[in-house]
C-alpha cells in the first residue's frame, strides 16, 4: 500500500488539475477551497510517506526488461519531495490573492496545480528513464503558466522558454542513452552504474557525454550560456515565477545533475578529469555572472531572476566537487535557497500587486505603507547575502568548507566567486531595502498614501518563509546532518 502511495501522491494534483474545467463551481471562493483542501491532502500524504518511507520500488509500467517507468523514495528524493510539498500550499494559497481579479483562472490554477504532481514525479524517479520523462513534462506543464498573460512579452517568453528547454532536452537524452547502453542498470545507484570494465577505451567519450548532459540538465538551472530564459520568463504571474525560481522547474534541473552525477555516471569516472574542470569552472563563472547581472537590473522581478542564475550555481558547485561533503553542501543551498527565493519573489509580487510598480526605482518609501512585506523581504535578502544567523550563511558555509577540504585550484576559485557574489547580492538587495525605507529627503509621502499592505492570503505566505530563513539559521543542525546522512549514503 505504501508503494501505491508513490503513484497517489504524483497523480491526485495532476487530476485535480485535469478535473478543475470540468466541474462547476459556485463561487471562485469554492474552487479555492477545492484546490487548497486537495493541495494540503497531497502534501499529508507526502508527509507520511517520508514519516513511513516504502522500502520497495512501484513500476508504473514497463517497455522492456531494464527500461520502465518506476517510482522509488531515497533520500535525496525524500529531501526534494519534503521541500517540494511543504512549499507549494503555501504557494497556492497566495496565488489565490493575486489572482483574485482574474476572469477566468481556471486554465491558470490547472497547470499551476498538475506541476505540483509532475515535480513530484522527478523526485520519486527511480531511474533516470523516468526522470527524463518527468523532467520533460514538467516543461510542458509550465509552458501555459509562462504564456498566462498572453501578452507580446509572454508570448516571446514563453517561445525562449520553448526552444531553452528543447534543446536542453536532446543534450540530455543523449546522456541518458549512453547510461542505458553503457550502465549495469537504469537505476540510481549511489557510485553510479557504468560498467568501468567494459569502458575503458571510451572514457573519454563518456566525459564528454556526461559535460553535454549536465548542460542538458543545467538548462532548467539557467547556466550560463542558458541563462537568457529565466529573467524573461518572469513575465509570468508572480505565483508562477516564485515556482520556475524557487521551487520546480530550477530546482529540477539542479536534483537531475545531482543525480547523473552521483547516481549514473559516476564521481569515480568522473573526478580528477577534464570534464570536472570543465563544469566546474562555468559554474564558477555563472555565479559570478548572474549576480553582476542583477546589479546592473533595474526591473524588480528580473533582478530576482538573476540572482536566482548565481544561486542555482552554488548548488551546482556543490554538485561538481564531487565529495560527500560537496553534495551535502548542495542540498542544504537547494533547501535554503528556495525558502529565501520564494519568500523574495512573493515580496515582489505583493508589491506589484499592490502599487503597479515594477521597476527599482519606483519603490521609493513603499516600506512606510507595506513595513511587514519588506520586512520579510528585509530578511530574505539578508538571508541571500549569507549574513550569519540565518540560513544563507549555513549552505554557504558548507560549501565553501567543501570546496577548501577539495584542495582543487578551480575549487578556490569558486570559494573566490561566492565571497564575491555576496558582496555584489549585498549591493543590488539592499539597495531595493534602502530605497523603500530610507527614500530621499525630498520624497513626497503622498504619492503613495493610498498604498496598502496585501490580505493574509498573501501575507501568512511571507511571514512563514522569513520565520523559517531565521529558525533554520539560528537551528540548522538538525537539518543538515539528515542532509549529511544523505550525501554519505546512509538514508
């Protein structure tokens, strides 16, 4: 029974989503409470699957002998899923407020729900033939959510969103091929799968095989050079935004290169060559390249797309180490990371919701009329910058201890990129804190006197996330030894 819940878990918010055009509601008040109440059932079930973990695999169906479509929970999947399904009722429940004015939202909230089941999907993957599978839906899942508005802008989002993805796609499927061809089986397998005896005299092949599919992969984390997609997808109503930047589709990206990486290819194949080097060193880059990135922004939400490309790369820094003490560096920024980022995409949103303004420059004393936003907005940057006591100094610390314990020349450097991507987060968050606080001394306070803070829709959401970025700084312990448990293979 505890296999089949796997399969609840992954298909109750996809046909929940399905079910939405079909039924009748009175009220957009009854379709709230029908998405929520089947939002927050999911995620108890999710719950009590991490609480009684099934210790067998569920085969969904399958093609040949080694090729199925299967669903198993290991602990990274464990992580991902908890992450996954503690977020999005609360995402959920503020996409209520913001889309209160909408006509017609049912086509938006059946997407926005069925990427809830698809995520899960990824994250209960046993073997990289699902995952691929997954991963794949979950681009066409929020390819709608990208368009939603239907403007201009969206449209040519949304076909940057498309043809990213796409391509991303076939560099991954071609990893995925030469691990079925070349593996002892299609299962995750901590270590990895290839067989080493019969792929002695194609090593270096498979080294560029596996650069080619951690760029596949890496497309949802928008590394450089994929990184052009992420800011113009922010287009996107901002529920949508906080989950392509915080929660799904980029979180995705860095659990499947987690999983090619530890799981499929390999660390004993892959550590020590060329093509560590070569993914280390653009992730390095990209940390340093979104952050300047969003210095130079003066759009609100693309701000924050950009220091989302720096921040996905941190994960990936983690991940290219290849040490047990990277991974578990990875997972604590995976987790953290999408509590401070949903938490500033939502502040953001709040805002525009609130005032119509987009821009920096625009924000000008908005913390006198909406104090309790930027001030969860005030921690989650903090957070950000990696100020200690709260959780964005704890992953950073982590990695940046894995990195030195490396001893690898590109390693230093990237312990280089993250002290200087803090200093450069420090300048382009705080300046947006600076600015709705302490505007100009000439500033006219009645240009914003009708403002207004959002309703508890929107702002249980907020003060949650910054509640949780200063409990898990000040109490991180307990959270990362289950992610050191993990990356050490004991869970």
């Amino acid at each position: 029974m505890r296999e089949v819940m796997m399969l609840i878990v992954v298909l109750l918010p996809i046909f929940t989503g399905i079910l939405l055009p079909l039924l009748s509601f009175r009220s957009k008040r009854a379709m709230w409470i029908y998405l929520e109440a089947a939002v927050c059932a999911n995620s108890a079930l999710v719950c009590r699957l991490l609480i009684a973990a099934p210790e067998k695999a569920l085969t969904v169906f399958r093609f040949t002998h080694d090729l199925s479509i299967t669903l198993r929970l290991d602990g990274p999947g464990a992580v991902f899923a908890g992450l996954v399904a503690f977020l999005w009722p609360f995402a959920m429940l503020y996409a209520f407020e913001y889309m209160e004015k909408e006509e017609n939202p049912g086509p938006f909230f059946l997407f926005y729900t069925a990427t809830y089941g698809v995520t899960l999907g990824v994250a209960l993957s046993e073997n990289i033939l699902t995952m691929y599978f997954f991963f794949e839906m979950l681009s066409l899942v929020t390819l709608p959510l990208v368009m939603h508005t239907r403007t201009r802008e969206a449209i040519l989002a949304s076909r940057a969103y498309l043809y990213y993805m796409l391509g991303g796609a076939a560099f991954a499927f071609i990893g995925m091929i030469f691990v079925l061809v070349y593996g002892t089986t299609s299962s995750f397998v901590p270590g990895g799968v290839l067989d080493m005896a019969n792929i002695l005299e194609k090593k270096d092949t498979l080294l560029l095989v596996y650069v080619l599919c951690f760029g596949g992969f890496s497309v949802k984390t928008a590394m450089w050079p994929f990184s052009s997609w992420l800011p113009k997808a922010s287009v996107a109503p901002t529920p949508v935004t906080a989950l392509l930047h915080a929660v799904a589709v980029v979180n995705t990206g860095a659990f499947a290169v987690m999983r090619v990486t530890y799981y499929s290819f390999g660390t004993g194949l892959l550590k020590g060559t060329w093509a560590q080097q070569v993914v280390m060193g653009l992730v390095v880059f990209t940390i340093v390249y979104g952050c300047s990135r969003a210095v130079k922004e003066t759009h609100f939400k693309r701000r924050l797309a950009w220091s989302t490309v720096s921040n996905l790369s941190y994960i990936l820094f983690g991940v290219t180490l290849m040490t047990p003490l990277g991974m578990t560096g990875a997972l604590a920024h995976l987790v953290f990371h999408s509590f401070m980022k949903i938490c500033s995409f939502l502040c953001a949103g709040a805002v525009m919701h609130q005032t119509d303004r987009n821009y920096v420059h625009e924000l000008d004393g908005l913390g006198h009329r909406m104090p309790r936003v930027f001030l969860c907005f005030t921690v989650a940057a903090l957070a950000l910058m990696g100020v200690p006591g709260l959780c964005g100094f704890v992953s950073k610390w982590h990695l940046a201890k894995a990195a030195v314990e490396c001893g690898e020349p590109l390693a230093y450097a990237g312990v280089a990129a993250l002290l200087l991507s803090a200093l450069l987060t420090a300048i382009y968050m705080i300046g947006i804190v600076v600015r709705a606080f302490f505007p100009k001394g000439d500033f006219d306070y009645s240009t914003i006197e009708d403002v207004r803070e959002p309703g508890w829709r929107m702002l249980v959401p907020l003060l949650v996330f910054a509640a949780l970025i200063v409990c898990f700084g000040l109490r991180s312990g307990p959270v990362i030894k289950m992610l050191e448990a993990v990356a050490f293979g004991a869970m």
